[in-house]
C-alpha cells in the first residue's frame, strides 16, 4: 500500500514508538492517538508519532513505590 508523505501506517509507527502493532491499534481505536482509518488500515502523521513518543517515554515502566 503506498503511504501519502508525511504519515506512516501502524508497522512504520511501532516500530517508531517501539510498541506491538496490536498496541498501536488499540490505541487509534480508543483515539488515544490521532490516527486516519483508511479502508482496514490506520495512517498516523509522523509528527504525531514524534510527540506521542516524547510523551509515552516519560510515562512507561511502573510507577515508583510510596516511602
């Protein structure tokens, strides 16, 4: 499937945001991302992979224990 400049489909972001495609699905789903459904697929502008990466990051691994 060709992609449009600019978007990357949901193999080319995971690999970006290094989640499971099927995570990334879900979160398009739950418009957790801002992703375009094209047909059976999703399109994710490669700025908004960029930004929910910084963000996700910052958020990943457990949360720190109370003292």
């Amino acid at each position: 499937m060709p992609v449009l400049n600019g978007y990357m489909n949901i193999t080319e972001a995971a690999e970006v945001l290094v989640i499971h495609t099927g995570t990334l699905k879900r979160l398009c789903r739950e418009k957790r991302i801002a992703a375009d459904k094209v047909y059976n697929g999703w399109l994710i502008h490669k700025d908004i992979v960029h930004e929910f990466a910084k963000d996700d990051r910052a958020q990943r691994g457990r949360p720190d224990l109370p003292l």
